[in-house]
C-alpha cells in the first residue's frame, strides 16, 4: 500500500460484538479479514469508544428513557444507546482476536461526559478535535481507508471528517458490519456519497 495511506480500524471491541450489549450482527466475522488487511498498511491506527459510566448517550443514565430512543440535547439528537464501552472494562476493550502489532497508535473517544462522539476525529458538539487530523497529516497521511463497527456510525462519521478534514476516504465495505436501525445503512450511504466517500471491497485494496 501507498506510504500516503492508513488503515483506521473503528471500534473493533467485545461490547460490539455478538454477546456484547450493543451487539452489531456479525461483528466478529469480520476481525480475521482486517487482520489480513492491516499487513498491506505501514500506518495503521485503532480506535476504542471509551465512555465513563455517567456518559450522556447511555439510556440508563436518563430515567424513564430506553434505549434506542432520541433525545435533543445542546448539539442535536442523540440516539440513547445501551450502556456500552464503558472506560477500563472489559467489553471496551480492543477485541481480543485483532492481531496488529505494528498498529502505531490506539486512539480512545466518547471520554467526555456530556458529549458523545461517532467521529475519531471530531466530538458530536463538531467542534472537539480529537487530534487525529493532525496525527495523520504530520506523518504525510493523504488517504484514509476505514473498516470496522458500526458501518452506518462510528465508520461512517469518521469517513465524513476524514473527507471533510481534505483526507481522501474510503470504506472498505466487507470489512464493516453495520447497526442498521430503522434503515440507517441506507441514509447513511446516500450521506456518504455526497461527503465524497467511496466504498471499495477488501479484495480491491
Ligand atoms: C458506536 C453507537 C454508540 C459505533 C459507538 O462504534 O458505531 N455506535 N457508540
Ligand atoms: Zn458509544
């Protein structure tokens, strides 16, 4: 692969895998065939959602409300999600299976407890940087590749920044498994494809 390019792997981690609280289908089959992916990037970077308990996204920490629900709040709708990624926990941690040793950099986000974050690079208020722009720019990063969970959040937000932060971006398709509520993998490709995304299939890469 181009020295330009890196690979993000989005949130391959056990509370998103079946058996998990916020289990994405086929989360798991997915890890063997990133693995191989990974060994074509000299620049590889992971990321981890990483909530406190008290995050605000987390249905149980809004009485009355469940999960999967929408709630306004200051910087738009939030999806109230079941408690997930919980800081230091186990089901937060980067899947057991990934085999990446030469990944150069873990990048955990959703740490704020008052704003989520889908993006690796930028908070849900759209202002926060996570720093990742600079992290890729400084090392020369041009295109940005991404796979992983969930394709129609984390993957796809980061993808959108990626584009909007003047990162070429592509999603290597087979190499995600989406949530898919309420047709969101549907919008999200239309979204996508006006951000200027592109999708590829792993065995084009
Ligand atoms: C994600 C929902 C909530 C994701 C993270 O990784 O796609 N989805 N937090
Ligand atoms: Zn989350």
């Amino acid at each position: 692969m181009h020295k330009h390019s890196a690979l993000l792997v989005i949130d391959v981690q056990p509370d998103f895998c079946p058996g998990g609280p916020l289990a994405v289908p086929g989360g798991t089959d997915i890890i063997p065939l990133i693995n191989q992916l990974a060994k074509k990037f000299e620049t590889v970077v992971l990321t981890q959602d990483w909530h406190p308990a008290s995050h605000i996204s987390f249905a149980a920490n809004h009485p009355g409300r469940t999960p999967f629900e929408m709630l306004s709040l200051p910087y738009g709708e939030q999806v109230l999600w079941p408690t997930h990624c919980v800081m230091a926990t186990e089901g937060a941690a980067l899947h057991p299976d990934l085999d990446i040793p030469h990944a150069a950099l873990t990048l955990r986000k959703g740490s704020h407890q008052n704003v989520d974050s889908y993006s690796a690079f930028l908070e849900a208020d759209r202002t926060t940087k996570t720093g990742l722009d600079g992290y890729l720019r400084s090392r020369g990063i041009e295109h940005v590749y991404l796979c992983g969970l969930a394709t129609d959040f984390c993957v796809a937000w980061s993808a959108e920044d990626a584009s909007h932060f003047g990162f070429a971006a592509t999603i290597i398709e087979d190499a995600c498994r989406a949530i898919d509520m309420n047709g969101s993998l549907t919008q999200t490709w239309e979204r996508l494809s006006v951000a200027g995304v592109t999708r590829l299939n792993s065995k084009d890469v």
